[in-house]
C-alpha cells in the first residue's frame, strides 16, 4: 500500500497522511472510511484486527496467522486456476505460431504473528484514554481483594523482575476496579487504597460495607494495617474467605488422597453453611417431577437430595452462614469424630494429623468470627428464572467470597499473548483485557438481559445514540452510558514504574519510540490458548458422598444424571406389551400388563401411592399366581432358576388354549386370606438397590438366569429357554423395563483440552463425538456395565465368578478377557434370539476392558468407602434453616449514570463547507453596480479586436441599456490600481495570464559568508539544507 508522507512547512516534521494526528482532526463518521491501521513499518485491515480483540477460547494470534495464509493460498489458487484455465484455452486452439504465457506472480507473504500483536496495539493506543476512563469509572458496595504471582513472569525487558504481585480489586458484579502490579503486596497497597477511596468521594458514590480478603482480616489487639489502609472507609467491614479458611483446615490431613477427605470437605462446609429451606423444598419437587418423569416414582426426599448435584444447589438454592458459636461447635464435632480411629482408611492410615491439626485450629479458631454473614447485607443477586420439571426455578448469584477475583486471574493470564511482554505491551493488553471484562460483566448486571449489539467503542455508541435521539426521540443502544471522567489512577505498569521510580514512555500513537517497542514481540510460534472459566462454588461440595454410586467417577459429561436408573427416561407407553409386536409368540407369553401390574400395585411405596391417569387396580389375588398354580393343558413349564428361591413357578399356555387360561387368571380368587399371603409374600420378597430403587430381586433373577447360559455349548436358544428368559423379563419393574440411554460422549461445548471451541457449535450435538468414544475391537461404542441394573447386575456375577486369572499353556488369560468372553456369548445368545428380541426389551451393550475394569475399580472404592461411614456420626448433608434467608437483590434495568461524564472528542462534520476559489471562466459573469439599486448584470463579451476596445454595453433587468467607455491608463505608472475592464482576450482564453518573474539579482545571497550560493563560490545544496564552505 502506498500512502502519503505529509511535511509541515514550519516545523518540517513528517506525518503519514493516514496517521493518527491526521486522522483526529475529522469527525468520526469520516475517520471510520480510513480502515487501514498504518504504523512505520505495517499495516492492516480492521477487519483482521477486530478478530484479534476478543482474547476467547482459542482466539490467538497463532490461530489468526494460519487463517489468514489459508485464505491468501485459497484467493491466490483460485486465481491462478481460473488464469491457467483461460490460457490452457488457448495454447489448444489452432495457430501458426507457438503461444507462451508469462507465469503467474508470486503470492503475496502473510507477516507473522509479531506483526498481527504490533498493528493489534496501535489500535488499543488510539483508545487509550476511553479504556481508562471506562475502568476508573467501575464501582460496588462488596468488594473482594486478592493477589497473584503467576502474571508478574511474563513481564519481560527492563521492567522483568521488579514486579512481585498483581492485586486486583473486584465487585460483587465480578468486574475489576483496580488492577495494580506491585514490588510488595503490604505497604505497597497504600497508595491504590487511598485512590479508590478518592474515587468513591469524587463521584459521589456511597462507600462499600463489605471487603472480602484472603488474609489480614482481623488482629488480636487493635485495628488491623488493613483497615487502617482503607482509613476513609470507617464503616467498612472486613471478612476473610472461606474457602481459604477451609483450605487452611485442609492443611491438617495426611493426604488430600485419603478415602475420608472429600467427607470431611464436605461436612466442614456443612458446620458452617445452612441452605434456605424453601429453596430446598421447591428445587427437590422439581427433581422429583424429573425423576418420575424417567420413571422413578416412591422417591423420599432423602432420595431426591442424593440425586441433587452442587451446581444445582449452587444456582438455585440460597444459604447463610450458622453463627459463630455453632459452627465452633459443629466443628468441635466434626474432628472430634475424625481425628481417632474413626478416621482412618482401610489400611489404618488417618485422616489427620492429630498434632498439625490440633495447632492449625487453635490458630484459626479467630477467624470463626471472621467468616461470618454480615447481617443485612444481600449477599444474592436473583438473575433469572427456569424451568425444570414443570417447575418454576429462580437463578442466583452470589457475591460471598473472591472466587469471582480467582477466575478473573486466571483469565488476566491470557490477557497477555505469549510468554513475555515488555511493559509497553504489558500495559496496553492489561488495559484492553480489564475494559473487555469489565464491560462484559457489566452487561450481564442489567436485567435487561444481553443485547444483540455488542461493540466496545464507547465513542461510536455515543455518537449513535446522540444523533438517534436527536432524529427518533430515543437511543439506539439504551443500556449505554457515557463514563465517568478519567480520575488519574495509576494503573498496572504506572503503578510499579512509579514504586521503582522509573517513568513510562508517553503512550501516543504516533510516537517513533512507542512504534518501536510495540513491535518488540517474540518469534516464537505460540499454541491456541483458551479460557477456563472458574464457575462453581468452591464450598458447595458433591452430596453423594455420602453413598456415591459407581457411575460418579466416569468421565461421562452427563452431570445432570448421576444414577445408574436415570438412564431410563424413555416413558412407559413408548415400549408397548409384547403381543403387540408380533402375533405368533404372544399367545405363549401373554403380556405382562395381565399378570404383572406396575410396581405401584406390587408394594405399596415408602411413603404413598401413585397411579397415573387411566390405571385400572385389580383385585389383589389377580396380581400375581400362587406358586402352586398351574394351567393343566400346558405345554412348556416355564420355570424359574434352580438356584433362584421364592422364584414363580409358571406355565405357558398353548395356542389352543390360550384363551382358556386368560381367562382363568382374570377371575377373582375365592379367598381372600389367599390374596393376603401372595401380598404379604411379595412384600417380603421385595429388595431394593443401594439407590433404593425397589425390584431389584428381579433383576438378579434374570442375570443370574442368563449368566447359566454362559456354558450352553450351543450357539442357540431353545423356545423354551426364551419363554423362561420373556417370563423372567416380565417380572421386572416398569424402570428396568425402559430402554437404556446411553451416556452422551459429547459436550456441547468442551471448556478445556486440546479440542476445546470458542463458541457453541452450530452443529448437531454427537454427530462427530465418536472420535472421543472408547471404542473396542469391533470398533462400537463401548459403554459402562452400570447403564442399566440388568447388565451391572450380570457383571457382578461374571466378576464373582472369575476372581483370578487362568493358566493357559507358558501365558495366562485375564480375568477380565474371561469376563468378557462369557458377557459376549451371553449376548450374542440373547440378541440371537427372534423370540427374546421381539418378546421384551432386553438391551445388553457393548463392554471392553477399558470400561469393565473402570466400573469394577470405583465399585469397590464406593463400597469400601459405605463401610468406612458406617458407624460415624456426621452431621446432615443439606442443614435447612429455621427462619428464612434474607431476601435476594434484583438486577437493575440500567445502568447508574456517571455523575461527571467522560467528553467524547466528537468533531462536528465539515464536509462541504470548503471555500472554493474562483476561476474565471467563458460564461457571463455577474457584476454589482455601485449606487442607490444593486442589480446583477450580465456582461456580454463583443468580439475581440487586436487594436481597439469598443463600448461596453450592460443590459438591466428593467430592460435599462448603460453604456460604459473605458479609460486608459499609462504603462510605466506603478501603484495604481488596475483598469476595472474585463479584458476581452481573457474572458475568451478562460486564465488569468501570470505575472512575469524578473530577478533583480544574479543569485541569492549566503548569510553566514555573504557571497552568491552559487556552485563557483562552492555552495551546496542537499534536500532543503545549504552547505557554506
């Protein structure tokens, strides 16, 4: 690109035409034409630059570099094809002479990565100002101070080393209102202290109640230096955070690798939380209508709280602090129970140390205090409501503690590209990352929700909304507010340059030593970088520690769906009786809709009974058969295992007489004490799984019946054996009988990892998730033997049966290969069979090793862990509070207005409004009359004559004819002033003839020695510059 170099005629300094100094002299609206950052060595389009903005998952200069060069190569291919296509044409056709075609030029080179970062920040230098005001202008009444050291290693140059923490201090919003790099983090802090409390006054704005800090919250005696810090704040009330001071407790455990330590996190967030008991009740009846909608009916509530998980409590549940004299207590209990032989694992190893731990809570027994709710201070902000279960949920936040400060630093860390920065490039990425975050929490603060408009550019929202309100009546982005005026804060880099009293170099745009160092960035190709976002509350810990189940610690993504039995959400009436699938069969086997009810006529519940709409009840002796009972014309005796005890004897009658035994099993019995014994039969009968899911004695009925099969040398089922294997499935209840939902291998948006996005994908979830699956030999998806209790319950006595592996020759053959050897005949045996499959549901996966051993491996963790519980005394896992919690803030519809605006350097539009100079030219031109009347007249230029000027005649308006006679002048008088005629000969020619130059002198004259400068005298002269010798 070629462009301009403009030469001021005073001070003869050079300015590109596009530069920055240049470009500010025009109004907005014509400074957006010029779309070229142009600096002294580069240039780029703003489209590429606005992409290089949004520091997001895997948004890098690296990844910007390779979509660039693709998109070149791609235009330049193309080009060249469509070139090379045009020629082959013709080098084709006929012609006498041969054709030659020069090659095409070379496509043009895509700079590197140091070239995107230096264009990327001159852009940030020419809204430096709006990016400071914008941070300076950021207030809360809860704040939350905490410090890193991560961010200070990429600080590079003169300025590497002499930075040794970053502190940063945040709202209850999450936006950051100060963000300083310090040589100390104690004494260091004072001047950005006294700074924020300038802020507050200077504004007008009321001054917080809250400060939430990692340390220093309290002293023995007297006032704390932290408190004396923020001395302008006198009301201001400092609380330490308590997952710090759960962290510190922490400290006392042998290992956090201890069988007992997540129970122990668990129950010391619970000596010091209590939850909102209607938030509780209404979030547990959602669950409940949730559950029953897979299914899963005769829930307890107990039932219901294992299956809640922490970021649904965390979202929609709201909890306070227990009080200083109860959560002493709490804990006192809580160690006390832990710190014997009750705490130790199955190896004898403890889960503290008594001596470490004992110091750790006689120093931190202060902070009880510390970590206490203020009382009438709304920690929780309602931001919104959702619907789960048919039920309406609220949505909250909480501003309790500084994780919000902790996720921010952990993104700050990619706010910077790269490994090092020097402080130029520090600054201007620190300064562009806190406007961007700030901006965007600011956004979701509002009730108004998110808008479609997203834009950063305070001056352009400004202006629109200016010009839309003076020609609509409104704003155009109503949710924008000007800033308050920058209040001179020293920020990031200004703050230690000023502790180490060195000066930062003057951040103009145009400045040569600012275009140099912001060009100073490393060659090295960097990796994508991404964003991991710090969303959960860090003391709201998993409930199912108390019984986890084996599923919990697979790595499948579905968080929402912990239990084995949720993967059953498939409805009963999508899965209709087996005679409705084929005509032959079901006269052998009748449905079990006949002679087996739903699980809610069987047993009648923990606590109620439930009947769905349309459920007839039938009398209580035509819900099951006697033992005893059999039909005289039977052809296969349908049996029970053997091994199985209490197992139903039936029969299966024949087609013949099918109709007969139908209706022999729907009249009622003669007896009602026989009806009394089958139910009170049954009910013994009746077992439930360790998530008290009743039915599971038919579950392993079944397993164990095809677990027989495993020896059957033949590769098919007897029609006997598959009316045993449909009367067996028969028995189940309604939720074994659903069909088997597969754990999703695929996350809609995958926050970390190598494969991790940006953005939500726009495709269809799965589609490409098999990559991620665990695939076995055949190449199928493998899934987790604890998807259903059928297969579980089949691997548990496949696993019980092979404990070791076998000899075989010099090798061995594992005992899971035998394990899996055995399931694959069994399954192949069932989904072999047409009667099975037609007759029942039966879905038995497919197993590898991978996923046997990983099921097999934390079913014995999880049921070494229930034996290590039994027996200790520990506190509830969801404590309910008494009196309800104080009521949540609701979000502001708009924004504050700043109290002392920001002034946005608009310039009012001149286009147009140039002086024109005047030519002459061949048209008539108006004359003024001098006199009492002044009329434009019309001059009518006669005929040129080369000796003699005729009369000049002017014709009025009126029709009045003046006639004007010229005088002449003499040639050699100077000083007078011209004859007012028009010359003739120039009104023709159109130019005004141009004076003649007659030099008086022979050459001009030296001042330093006097003579001409001339090249005989030996004067020089080089690009504006005289050499005298």
């Amino acid at each position: 690109m070629v462009t301009e170099t403009l030469t001021c005629t005073k001070c003869r300094s050079t300015h590109v035409s596009w530069s920055q100094t240049v470009l500010s002299q025009l109004d907005l609206v014509h400074r957006s034409e010029f779309r070229v950052i142009l600096t002294q060595k580069f240039a780029c389009d703003i489209r590429v630059i606005r992409l290089l903005r949004e520091r997001g998952l895997g948004n890098s200069p690296t990844m910007m570099l390779k979509q660039l060069r693709e998109n070149h190569t791609e235009e330049w291919l193309h080009r060249v094809a469509r070139y090379t296509t045009e020629c082959v044409g013709f080098l084709q056709g006929p012609g006498l002479l041969p054709v030659t075609f020069p090659e095409p030029p070379e496509p043009a080179v895509v700079p590197s990565c140091k070239w995107l970062l230096s264009v990327y920040s001159q852009d940030i230098l020419t809204r430096l100002e709006e990016i400071k005001a914008r941070i300076t202008s950021t207030y809360g009444s809860i704040l939350k101070m905490d410090s890193t050291r991560k961010i200070t290693k990429k600080l590079a140059g003169t300025a590497k080393g002499t930075a040794l923490w970053l502190t940063s201090v945040g709202n209850e919003n999450g936006q950051i209102l100060i963000s300083v790099l310090t040589a100390q983090e104690g004494a260091g802090l004072d001047m950005m202290a006294a700074n924020l409390v300038r802020r507050y006054q200077q504004a007008g704005v009321g001054p917080p109640v809250l400060l939430y800090v990692d340390c220093g919250c309290c002293t023995e005696s007297g006032e704390t230096k932290l408190k004396a810090r923020f001395s302008g704040w006198p009301d201001l009330t400092v609380r330490l955070d308590i997952w710090h001071f759960m962290r510190r407790l922490a400290l006392g455990c042998t290992t956090d690798a201890h069988q007992l330590y997540p129970i122990f996190m668990s129950r010391l967030s619970t000596c010091i939380f209590e939850w909102d008991a209607a938030d509780l009740a209404l979030l547990r009846e959602a669950k409940r209508q949730q559950l029953q909608s897979q299914g899963l009916s005769f829930l307890t509530d107990a039932d219901v709280s294992n299956h809640l998980t922490k970021d649904e409590l965390a979202l929609h549940c709201r909890r306070r602090t227990r009080g200083e004299g109860t959560t002493t207590q709490l804990l006192e209990e809580l160690l006390l129970g832990l710190i014997g032989n009750g705490g130790n694992d199955s190896l004898g190893v403890p889960l503290f140390d008594r001596e470490r731990m004992e110091h750790i809570l006689r120093v931190q027994r202060k902070h009880i205090k510390c970590i206490q709710d203020m009382p009438g201070v709304a920690l929780y902000i309602k931001t919104g409501e959702l619907t789960k279960g048919g039920v309406r949920l609220p949505t909250y936040r909480c501003a309790r503690g500084s994780t919000s400060l902790e996720s921010f630093h952990l993104h700050l860390n990619r706010f910077i590209p790269g490994t090092s920065a020097n402080s130029v490039n520090f600054q201007i990425y620190l300064l562009e990352g806190l406007h961007r975050w700030n901006q965007d929490r600011g956004t979701a603060a509002l009730g108004t929700g998110p808008s479609a408009l997203r834009s950063y550019s305070g001056d352009l929202l400004h202006c629109v909304n200016k010009n839309f309100e003076k020609l609509f009546g409104r704003k155009m982005v109503p949710e924008f507010y000007p800033t308050s005026r920058y209040t001179g804060e020293l920020i990031g880099m200004q703050y230690l340059l000023q502790q180490t009293g060195q000066a930062l170099q003057d951040m103009h745009p145009d400045s040569e030593e600012i275009a140099q160092l912001i060009e100073e960035h490393e060659d090295i190709m960097e990796e994508d970088e991404g964003f991991s976002d710090i969303r959960d509350d860090p003391t709201v810990l998993d409930l199912g520690q108390n019984h986890p189940g084996p599923q919990q610690n697979h790595p499948a993504p579905q968080q929402n769906h912990p239990g084995p039995q949720q993967n059953h959400p498939a409805p009963q009436q999508n899965h209709p009786g087996p005679q409705k699938n084929h005509p032959g069969p079901q006269q052998n086997h009748p449905g079990p809709q006949q002679n087996h009810p739903g699980p809610q006529q069987n047993h009648p519940g923990p606590s109620r009974t439930i009947l769905t709409s349309g459920t007839s009840t039938l009398a209580p002796s035509t819900a099951t058969l006697a033992p005893s009972r059999t039909t005289p014309t039977s052809g296969i005796s349908i049996r029970a295992p053997s091994k199985t005890t209490g197992a139903l004897s039936r029969t299966t009658p024949t087609p013949s007489t099918s109709a007969q035994a139908s209706a022999a099993e729907i009249l009622p019995s003669s007896s009602s004490s026989e009806a009394s014994v089958n139910k009170q039969a049954e009910e013994e009968e009746m077992a439930v799984d360790d998530q008290n899911i009743p039915g599971i004695q038919h579950v392993d009925r079944l397993a164990e019946y095809l677990v027989d099969l495993r020896d059957k040398t033949s590769l098919c089922l007897s029609n006997r054996q598959a009316g045993e294997i449909v009367a067996l499935w028969d028995n189940l209840e309604e939720v074994d009988k659903q069909r088997v939902v597969y754990a999703a291998r695929h996350q809609d948006r995958i926050l970390s990892g190598h494969f991790r996005t940006p953005k939500k994908p726009s495709k269809t979830p799965g589609v490409e998730s098999t990559t991620r699956c665990m695939l076995g030999a055949s190449s199928a998806p493998a899934q987790w033997p604890d998807c259903c209790r059928l297969v579980e319950s089949i691997f548990i006595r496949l696993c019980d049966l092979h404990r070791s592996p076998v000899r075989k020759g010099k090798g061995a053959i594992s005992r899971w290969s035998i394990i899996l050897r055995d399931y694959t005949k069994i399954r192949q045996l069932v989904v072999g069979n047409y009667l099975v499959i037609q007759g029942t549901q039966i879905k038995l996966v497919q197993v590898n090793q991978t996923t046997l051993i990983t099921w097999h491996n934390s079913r014995q963790k999880n049921q070494e862990l229930s034996v290590l519980l039994q027996g200790t005394a520990l506190l509830p896992a969801l404590p309910e509070s008494d009196e309800p919690l104080q009521a949540a803030r609701v979000l502001p519809a708009v924004p504050t207005p700043a109290q002392h605006e920001h002034q946005y350097r608009l310039l009012e539009s001149t286009a147009g409004q140039a002086r024109q100079r005047q030519k002459a030219s061949s048209l008539p031109l108006p004359i003024l009359l001098k006199g009492r009347a002044k009329r434009s007249l019309s001059i009518t230029p006669p005929a040129p004559a080369p000796a003699l000027q005729p009369q000049v005649s002017f014709v009025t308006p009126t029709g009045q004819t003046v006639c004007y006679v010229p005088v002449a002048f003499p040639a050699a008088i100077q000083g007078t002033t011209p004859p007012t005629v028009i010359p003739v000969a120039t009104l023709g020619a159109g130019a005004t003839p141009k004076r003649l130059y007659r030099r008086t002198v022979e050459a001009n004259t030296c001042k330093k020695c006097g003579q001409f400068r001339t090249a005989e005298t030996g004067h020089s002269q080089y690009r504006g510059r005289v050499f005298c010798p």
